[in-house]
C-alpha cells in the first residue's frame, strides 16, 4: 500500500542526491584541477549524468532489479528494459517503482562521477563518456543487483544500507585501476586552484547525504532519523579530525 510520507521522503531524496553531483561533486572537483579545466570537469559531471540517466532507463533498472530467472543469483535479466509494464500504479514496498527506479538512477549517476577524481585532465571526454557507460551497465549494475537485487551477495546476507560496497567499494577499486595504468602525475604538488570551490563542493555533498543515507531506508520512519542524526555528527568528528590532522 502506498505511504505518501514515505514517497514524499524518497522524492525528496532522490532530489538530494542529484545535488551531490549537479552541482556538488562538479564543484569540488572543479575547484581541485587547474583553472583551465574547470569547464571541463564540470562537462563531465553533467554528461555523465545525462547518458547514465537514460543508460538506467534502457537497460541498468533491469540489470539491478529485474528477474533474471536462473541466473537471477548473477543478474537481473532483461525484463524491465526500458521500464516496460512500469505504470502509475505499480508499487515498490510503500513508494511508487517510479520513484524507486529514480532515486537508484541517482546512484547510478554519482557512481561513475566520483571516478572522474581518478582521471580528471589527463583523458579525452570520448573515454569519459565509453568507459562510463561500460562501466556502470557491466560493473555497477551487476553489483547492485548482487547486493541489493536479491542476487548472490544479498542471499549470503550482505547488508549494505547505503553503497559501501555498492557504490564506493565499486567506484574505488575502478579508480585504483585506472590511476595504476595513467601512471604518476608530474605535477601532483600543485595546489588546487579555487579552494573556496572545493568547500561549496564538499557542503553540497555533506548536505546531499542526507537524501544518500537517510532516503536509504526507503522510509519516513525513525531508522531515517538516526540514519540522518549518525550522518551529520560523523560529518562533523571527520572533518575537525581531517582539520586537525593538517
């Protein structure tokens, strides 16, 4: 049955996830790179968010969350390309599948952005958008349905509120590799060239996971409440601990 408090919550979180990317995780990475390519960064962000968008519509929603019958444990199959049979009615626990089917869009968007940090100025916008797409339809998709689809990991009970493995484990173990193979920076000392860019940047993301985390919970309930509460203080001891350290 419907729970409009919960489809209120999760609209607005998907929303808030969005703002981690667009304009948040374009300005922190734009804020670390030269200023020559601050314009750049910021093109990569937004058309990443574009072709995954309509990547998860086409084929990603039902790679993670589809039925893929004997190969379920694996991946979910073909059944939902394109949202086929997805209407107005149909449901998603307590929320809409449309509004589910868009907050984990947003993941699938902010996934392959945070890899930008890996390659940032030393590849051409053409790999940009291929390795994306590659990436997120054959590693991310994949792996949420492992771990959030009903697939292997899931059945192993794997509990994984909000991407540590599917997101961040996933997006870090891409970056490592991909740094390994561009090799060392030369100019690696250099310091960013708009710090205050950088600290917008990180606000807006601080300010997003809320809706990362807390949406999480697919519910308006008091799980989401000490899920928000527990985000904002370790936000907090992280960064005077991060302060510090420097």
């Amino acid at each position: 049955m419907l729970n409009s408090g919960d489809t209120s919550w999760i609209l607005t979180s998907t929303a808030l996830v969005l703002f981690m990317t667009l304009p948040g995780l374009a300005l922190f990475y734009g804020g670390l790179v030269k200023s020559r390519n601050i314009l750049s960064v910021f093109m990569h962000c937004i058309a990443i968010a574009c072709l995954m968008s309509l990547l998860w519509v086409a084929f990603g929603y039902s790679i993670a969350f589809g039925d893929g019958l004997d190969l379920n444990p694996y991946w979910g199959g073909l059944s939902k390309i394109f949202l086929q049979d997805l209407t107005a009615e149909s449901m998603s626990g307590s929320i809409p599948e449309s509004v589910f089917a868009a907050f984990q869009m947003t993941f699938a968007i902010i996934t392959p952005a945070l890899i930008v940090g890996a390659y940032v100025e030393r590849v051409k916008f053409s790999f940009v958008l291929i390795f994306s797409a590659l990436w997120m339809l054959l590693c991310y998709a994949p792996v949420t349905h492992w771990v959030w689809g009903g697939g292997f990991l899931f059945q192993l009970g794997t509990v994984d509120l909000a991407g540590g493995l599917v997101v961040h484990e996933t997006a870090g173990l891409a970056a490592l590799v991909i740094a390994y193979f561009l090799g060392t920076r030369n100019d690696k000392a250099k310091p960013p060239h708009n710090p205050g860019y950088v600290m917008l940047g990180a606000s807006m993301l601080w300010v997003g996971w809320f809706g990362f985390n807390a949406g999480s919970q697919l519910a308006a309930n008091g799980n989401a409440g000490i899920t928000l509460l527990v985000t904002h203080i370790s936000a907090c001891a992280a960064s005077l601990s991060w302060a510090l350290y420097e």
